[in-house]
RNA sequence: GCAGGGGUAGCGAAGUGGUCAAACGCAACAGCCUCAAAAGCUGUUCUCUUAGUGAGUUCGGAGGUUCGAAUCCUCCCCCCUGCACCA
C-alpha cells in the first residue's frame, strides 16, 4: 500500500478546513500566541520560493505553538494595492482590480498547497473598501492631531507623463515608460506624516526589541540621533548696497567713534555709498580698509528732503528695496523711511546696528555641529547648493559661477554621488563667527546636504575630513585648534580628541570638555544651544496613481483643505478610470468634483492616494477582528492578541514598513485607539535568501528559477517544506540544489515505507531513550528556529527507531508529531492510520520524559560503532595485504561488558557483512588461534578475523 | 569610509575552551543485492603508516593567552549585507 501525495494533500486540506482545525476565537484562559508572516504583494506570477520558504519558516512555528497548547493566531493576507497592479493595467488594459483579484486567488490556492495551517476566515485585503475605508479614518485622525500635514517637497517628475512618479518608477535618472527622459526634481504639495514626532521613542525602543542585531542596527541608522549644538552665523544679503550718511558718521556727540557700525561695515561685503556733500579727510580715517564710494550731489541737497533719496536712487538705478541706510539725524532718516528705505536711525546704542542688519538683511544661518569645540578653527562656511535661499548669498559678481555650478549639481545622478569629488564656488558673502567676529567666507558646496540640519556647514578644515579636502582643493584657510595624538594637519584632518589652541580663552582645555564649556558660553550669549538631530525625515504619503487609498479630503475654493467628514467615509476609488497619462483619478471629474463639507460649496477632492506602506502599518491589527464592519477593529480583541509574538520576513524591510508600523501603533496607542501596546512586534525572524543552484539570486533572465509548484508535483509539498528549513539555519542564505531535494525525498520516502510495514510491539529501551532526547533537543530547536538541527536529530532518530525490530503505537504517534511540524500531509495520514481519530495538528506536543533518557546506551552505542569501525579495517587490510576474504569475525571483550557486545550482534553482522561471535576473555573456551583476547581493554574488545 | 555578518575537509553546512580529524547532507569510491542497471543496504573518503595501531598536518593568514583553541585575545587578508559626504 503507498502513497499519492496529491490524494493525501488534498484529503487533509480538505479535513481541516472542515474541522476548522485552525480557526480561532479569543479565549481568556487560554494563553495566546500571534504567529505572523509579512503579508505578500500578490503578483501574477504568484508565489516564488522565497515566499515558500518565508511560510513553511512560520507554519512551523504556528504548529508548534499550537501542539504547545497556545491559542495560536495564525492569518494570511494580501498587500494589494500597489504599482504593478496598475502597470498592468496600463500594458494589458486589464483593470487593477480584476488583475488583483486574480492574483489572490491564485496565491491562496499554492499556498493551501503548501499545508500552512491559517486562519483563513481572517483574510484581509488592503484594497477591499472594508479595509481601506479604515486607512482613511486613520488618517483623519491623524489629521486632527496634526500628525499629517500638507507641504511643498521635492519630488520626481517626468514632462512626458505629465505626473509624478514614484522613486520605483525612476531608473537610472531616467522615466521608466520614457528612457529618453531625465526625470526632474520638481516642488509640489504633498501629504506628509509627522513620524519624527516620535523619532526618540522609536529609537529608544529599538533596545527592548528581541530582533537581529543587524535589523536593530539599521533602524538606529535610520533614524540618526546625534547631539551637538546650534550655532547663530551672521551672513549678509550682498546684493543689497549699503548707504551711509558721513556728515554725523564718525562720531557721536561726544566724539566716541561708532565701533560697531565700523567692525559692520567692514564684515558687510555689500556694495557701500557714502552719502556726503563735502568729502572730509575725516571719512578716510573712519573708513580705513572699507571699500567705499563716495556720493555727492550737487547743488546742496537737502538730506532732511525725501526728494534727495529718490534722486540718490535713480542716479544708481536702484530700487528702495536694494538699499539699507545708516543715518544719524533722526529727521533725515524719517525722510529715508518715507521713501521705503529701511533705515536705521542710530544713536551708539550697544547692538543697535546688529539688530538692524540681522533683520534688513535676513542674515541669520543657524548651523548644526557636533564639535562645537572646533569653532575658533572655522576658516568658510558650506552652503548646499539645493538649498532654496541658496541665491539670496550669492552677489552679482558671482552669480554666473554659480548658477554654473548649480546646473552641474542638479545634473547629477544618484548613483554617481558616491564618487563625486568635493566642489564648490565662493557665493561672495561672508558670515561672522559669532566667537571671534571674524570675517568667513561663504561657499556652496556639492557635498553638504540641504535637508539635514540647516543645509548649511561651518567647516573646520584642520579638523573634518570633507572641509579638509576642501580646502586644500580651493586653497582656503586651515587653522588648527585642536592638538592631539601626532595630527599633522598639513596632510589630513585630525579628527579625534585633544587639546584646544588657538581657540582663545578656551585654550588648554580637553575637546571633550570645551564642547560643553563653548556651548554654555554660546548659549550665555543667546548665540547657540544645545540640539538633537534626527536622520529620519517625516514620512511622505501622497502618490499620483490610482490604484491606492484615495486621501480623503477635499480642496474647497472658500474653506482651502477641508477633511472628509468620518461619516463618508469610504471615499471610493472610482472603478471606471482612464488610464495611460498621469493619474487617471485627475482626470476623472465625478471623482474630482466635490461638494465641501463644511460650506457645500464648491470643491476639488484630493487626487493623490496613500503610499501603501501606510496600508502595511496596521493590517496585524485588523487581523485581530477582520471582519469588523463598524470599527477597524474592537479594542479589547487587540488588547487580546497583540503583540505579535513571533514576526516573520525578509530584511529589506528593515527601515520601512517595520518602521512605520512601529510608528503606527505608537500613535494610535496615544490616539487611544488600542491600549497600552508600545511595540507591534516582540520577536522578529529574518529568514535568508534563497539562491538559485548557480549561486545567484533567482532570476527569470537568469534562467535558475525553481518553481515551488513544480517541486510540490515533483516530489510533494512534505518533501519540499523539509527540504527547504534543512539545507541550512532558516536565517542564512543558501543556494536551491536538485540534489539535496533527491536526497530528502528519500529520507521522507523511508519514512513512508517503515510506517506501511510498521510491526508494533514494545519499543526498545534504545529507541525511547533516543526518543524522548530527541523531543528535548527538537523542542528546543523549533523554539529557536535552528529547524536544520532538529531535522537532523529527527533523522538521527529514524534510524534508530528503523535499526529495530518494533515501536510502540504511542511512540510512533511520538515521531509523527514531530515529524507532523514539517511534513504535516503524512503526519495526518499515519497518524489516522495507526488508528487514531483526531487530527496530529491539533494534538498535544509530546513531552520528554528524562528518565528514559540512558547516556550509557548511547555510549555503548559508539563503542560498537567503533569495533564496526575496526573490524571493517582488518577486513580491508587482510584483502589488500593477504589477499584473503574474511567470512567470520572473534570479539574478545571484558566479561563485564559481554552484554553490551552480544546484545548488538545483529546489529554488527548487518554492518560488517561476515559472522560474528563474541567471547568473554575469560571464557575457558573461547576460540583464540591468534591469542587477540589479550588485546581486549575496556570499551576495546580484541579482534581475530579470519 | 562606517556599521553588521561571515571565511570549517571535494561541495553545502553544524560546531564557540578538552569527549574534535570535526555532526549531518551531497558528491566520490568500494562491497552486498542483481543477468545488468537504478533503487536499497553496508563501509570508506586530510596525509603517511598499520590486522583494528601509531604518527603528522588541519578549521582565511600571522602572532599571543592557556596544561589544552576551530572555539578566547591582537593584528592582517578576503567575502557578503546595509548605510553612504548626516556636519
């Protein structure tokens, strides 16, 4: 009698699903235990081997738990919205949604296939109005809370197509459907989500988490904490030109000079025009090393008169607006101020020109550093050359340079980044150090990046590696005011701890120290302070296709942006859309048309739909009541459920989907919409890469695709499901080998054969002592996902159990149940055979009992091994060296250890393949020709072959 | 460059202080079975040596700690993965 795997499969899909073996209900005795596998974006092509691998990786676990005795959740669902779906539509006119549906249920009838024992009833799809609907509740609540904004941010954008495109629609620089076209950085309005609201706790988190190491490290990374301090720079707008009145400009009442409209007039590399009417020898002294123009007027104008700044303006060709003014005559600057001048009328009043210039002159530049104890050494500024008030430091004699440069810049392709030597121009302005007050110049640069602090720098060429090699390239200023270590600054920055020089009163002092002691003094002098910054960057949701959640709000001529009221909710995509240019919703004015909610009047619904990560944030939690129809889920369900406890998927989603869903629940659980849950998912698995048998990843132009489907028709979804978790540790990576599935057939197949000809009858004390230590360590395997092992110590233990003449029922039901976690078909099938009613998948995981565990047997064990080993030796050896034929083999063994030797005779005849006979040394009559019993040592019996 | 994970016999892959010439699988070789092949069963597979012995050299390379190291420490080389000029 054998067995049709396919008629056994099909039999016990259809037995469980019966049964309801593995639906579940909430039971609050019970303990319970949420098995989860990332859900699948269903491709037409449907499932691939990695996908295999991922579930049988989890249906392990969830068996396992289950036979623990957990009340185990165990679902499977589909992440459906998505581009393909809608690429698809677009090559093959199929609509996203028949094409969806399609895939789905081809997914789901391979994965049944494949044995994986889900809660089916729990199915859900994130692009049911059932699911999505709540995408939108979610996030009008998050709206409400102001956790989603709307604001301008680059993205990419192709003149062809007319439309935004996703960063997956960009290739090489260049529109996917148009290889010809460079796709553009384009600002527009888009969604955002305000994930770095919870930046720290995501990242403080991250330690509490029992996941890999590496996936832990990453999302660290990701979010990028790092402390330092914020530092005011002053830079000038030096397209604006400076005017300044001489008559009064020297000197005040009492003959003090003006040092600080001096020390500014100076810093200022703006154009300056001296207003006068009689040049006195007196303005050479005050202006001594200022660059200036003299202006005079003829005829004796009035400064007090209007009419004298508008003539000064047109005789420049200048607007009110392209001018500052100093003036110290109150009446005059009145005069100034009428014309639209921004003047300052100044009276020597400590920090009075300051204010001024930092308000006239929009000049503030608030820099990030993490070595503040590096500023006396700051020789230039960076400025990144995307940064949108990049052209307000840049002066007419400049512009052109950089207009250049920034034309380079922006031409550049991501990947060519990484090599990308350090570049920049001088944009004409100057910043003061806010320490020293000297005068540093600012330069654009390729390599400072514009969205991470202020997108500007200030460079420590003595001290930074990147402003270092700037330097040297454009010949700027290297001063060096930390000693440590041998730093030779002349040929490479020295980046480590030391000793501050040149550095003022501050000299002397350890780095470590002066960072804090120069942020004190800067944050005394309201100059700086202390700051936390984040990597991680707030998290953009809106998507210019159709097949998503449409947003729902709408855009009202009289009321601007106004939320869809919960009540309408869903907002339904449309199904009848065009498709070819750009978003098809845009197009589609009953979608577009709206009414607003608030005033009724007119309005323009929201065309963009969400980034389906955001579908991905919370689906475990609808898993816990998927078929809510009034709520996205009731509170205490999930309260039941969550969290997961044991989370299963690939890598590649280290710092996103695991990161916005830990987001999400971090959030609702402060919207109060589930309980005090912190973390979504306790334990995490990362199941490796599967290659194909070349080595190389799987790959339709490759040609190395294995097709689990053809393996389950080939072999069997037991055999593949056992191959699969055997080759290697679930966690590594391993290359598909025809070979290795060959050799696990057979070992399933013998199984098969020993259980169709199984003799029952007392299980030797050998077999239960290898039982119940098998139980132990492949308990503790599973428990540990080393499944490789624990398929070893299952083999190991067959072999045993085969060597021997019976097996007591209740043991064989003890090796198909464990047996049951990999290959559950003929678990089902033997366990019913050897007469049994329930089902092996709902059975209780054995337990080992120690005291049936013998060490001694297993040592006695190795000792025949070992005289097996010997005597197949000799045997060789007489053949090679004697040329004789051995037929029967003499083991003279210590008399307390006859037994151990006799017992096994079977055992050693089987091996040896000659007749055995055994005698104690001190048997009187034992047949000795060769005298070998003196041989004998304990656990080493002499040996006569002949 | 930084971070993480690795480098083990022909290959894949266990093993993290002695019981290790190193599980298990594959491959190869030999024997049994068979008319024969396949399958199945049994054995062998670092080197030399040998009636089961003994000796030597191994776990990326070089040093070190230890009575004792594949396993611990230091330095170096190589591979993979992630991040990439984060100030």
């Amino acid at each position: 009698m054998t067995i049709t795997f396919k008629k056994i499969e099909q039999k016990w899909q259809l037995e469980w699903e019966r049964k309801k073996a593995f639906e579940v209900k909430e039971a609050r005795g019970k303990k319970k235990f949420y098995v989860l596998e990332m859900y699948p974006y269903p491709s037409a092509g449907g499932l691939h081997m990695g996908h295999a691998l991922n579930y049988t990786i989890g249906d392990i676990q969830a068996r396992f738990r289950r036979m623990q005795g957990f009340n185990v959740l165990y679902p499977m669902g589909y992440d459906s919205f998505g581009l393909p779906a809608e690429n698809a539509a677009i090559k093959a006119g199929e609509h996203p949604k028949k094409y969806t549906n399609k895939a789905i249920a081809n997914f789901m009838k391979q994965q049944s296939y494949l044995g994986l024992s889900y809660d089916w009833q729990r199915k859900i799809q994130s692009h049911d109005t059932d699911y999505y609907k709540w995408n939108q509740y979610f996030f009008l609540k998050f709206l409400e809370k102001g956790l989603a904004y709307r604001k301008k941010a680059a993205v990419n954008w192709c003149k062809k197509c007319d439309s935004v495109l996703a960063n997956e629609q960009v290739h090489n620089g260049k529109c996917w459907r148009h290889t010809d076209t460079e796709v553009e950085t384009k600002q527009l309005e888009q969604w955002f989500l305000k994930i770095t609201d919870y930046a720290n706790e995501l990242l403080n988190n991250v330690d509490k988490l029992d996941w890999p190491e590496r996936i832990k490290i990453m999302q660290k990374n990701w979010i990028g904490k790092s402390h330092g301090t914020e530092i005011e720079f002053e830079v000038a707008n030096k397209n604006k030109v400076v005017l300044v009145d001489a008559v009064h400009c020297l000197v005040d009442a009492e003959g003090k000079v003006n040092q600080e409209l001096r020390t500014y007039l100076d810093v200022l590399g703006n154009k300056k025009i001296v207003l006068t009417n009689a040049p006195k020898e007196n303005h050479k002294v005050f202006f001594k090393n200022i660059d200036y123009e003299i202006f005079t007027l003829e005829n004796k104008p009035n400064k007090k008169n209007p009419d004298y700044y508008e003539k000064v303006l047109k005789k420049f060709n200048l607007g009110a607006n392209d001018v500052i003014y100093f003036e110290h005559d109150k009446e005059s600057a009145e005069s100034a101020k009428s014309v639209g001048i921004n003047t300052l009328f100044y009276q020597n009043k400590v920090g009075e020109v300051k204010e001024f210039v930092n308000n006239a002159l929009n000049q503030k530049w608030s820099i990030f550093t993490t070595r503040p104890d590096t500023i006396f050494g700051v020789t230039f500024m960076v400025v990144s050359a995307q940064h949108p008030r990049l052209f307000e430091l840049v002066t007419k004699e400049q512009k052109s340079k950089v207009e250049k440069f920034f034309k380079k810049v922006k031409s550049i392709r991501q990947e060519e980044v990484e090599q990308l030597d350090k570049e920049g121009v001088f944009t004409g302005s100057y910043a003061i150090n806010p320490l020293t007050n000297e005068k540093i110049p600012v330069w654009v640069g390729n390599f400072v990046l514009a969205d991470y602090g202020s997108g500007m720098v200030m460079a420590v060429p003595a001290h930074d590696q990147r402003d270092f090699e700037f330097a040297k390239k454009y010949n700027l200023k290297i001063k060096e005011v930390i000693k440590g270590g041998n730093s030779n600054i002349n040929e490479k920055a020295y980046v480590g701890e030391g000793v501050l020089v040149n550095s003022g009163k501050f000299n002397s002092i350890d780095s470590r120290k002066a960072i804090e002691e120069i942020t004190k003094h800067l944050q005394s002098k309201k100059l700086g302070e202390k700051q936390i910054q984040y990597k991680l960057k707030d998290w953009l949701i809106s998507r210019q296709r159709y097949w998503g959640t449409p947003i729902p709000v709408v855009y009202c001529d009289e009321c601007g942006i106004v939320p869809v009221s919960e009540s309408q909710l869903p907002v339904k995509l449309p199904d009848k859309v065009k498709f070819g240019k750009g978003n098809p919703l845009a197009t589609n004015k009953q979608f577009v048309n709206a009414k607003c909610p608030k005033c009724k009047g007119k309005a323009q619904r929201e065309t963009d739909t969400m980034d389906t990560f955001f579908d991905s944030s919370w689906y475990y939690l609808r898993y816990c009541d998927s078929r809510n129809k009034k709520q996205p889920f009731d509170k205490k369900k999930v309260e039941y459920w969550m969290p997961v406890n044991q989370y299963i998927g690939g890598a590649e989603h280290a710092c996103m989907h695991l990161i916005y869903a830990r987001f999400f629940t971090k959030v609702l659980r402060d919207l109060k919409i589930i309980g005090k849950i912190d973390e979504p998912f306790i334990k995490l698995f990362n199941q490796g890469m599967l290659h194909g048998s070349d080595g190389f990843v799987m790959s339709k132009s490759r040609g190395n695709v294995i097709n689990p489907l053809d393996i389950i028709k080939k072999y069997s979804a037991d055999i593949l499901r056992i191959y699969l978790i055997s080759v290697a540790a679930p966690d590594s990576d391993y290359a598909w080998s025809d070979k290795g599935i060959e050799g696990v057939s057979k070992f399933v197949n013998k199984i098969i054969n020993y259980f169709n000809n199984i003799k029952f009858g007392k299980s030797s004390a050998r077999i239960e002592s290898k039982l119940h230590k098998a139980i132990k360590e492949i308990t503790d395997d599973i428990d540990n996902f080393r499944y490789n092992l624990a398929v070893i110590k299952l083999r190991q233990l067959f072999e045993v159990i085969e060597s021997e003449k019976y097996l007591s029922k209740g043991d064989a039901g003890n090796f198909l149940k464990l047996l049951s976690l990999f290959c559950p078909y003929i678990a089902e099938e033997f366990w019913h055979k050897i007469g049994n009613k329930t089902l092996i998948s709902l059975e209780n995981w054995p337990k080992a009992d120690e005291k049936k565990i013998d060490d001694k047997l297993e040592h006695v064990d190795n000792l025949v091994d070992k005289v097996i080993g010997d005597i197949n030796n000799i045997v060789k050896l007489i053949k090679e060296k004697q040329n004789k034929v051995a037929e029967k083999c003499y083991l003279y063994v210590l008399p307390s250890e006859f037994v151990n030797y006799n017992n096994n005779l079977e055992k050693i005849k089987k091996r040896t393949n000659i007749q055995v006979q055994v005698f104690a040394v001190n048997d009187k009559n034992k047949y000795d020709p060769n005298e070998k019993a003196n041989k004998a040592k304990p656990g080493k019996p002499g040996i006569y072959v002949e």
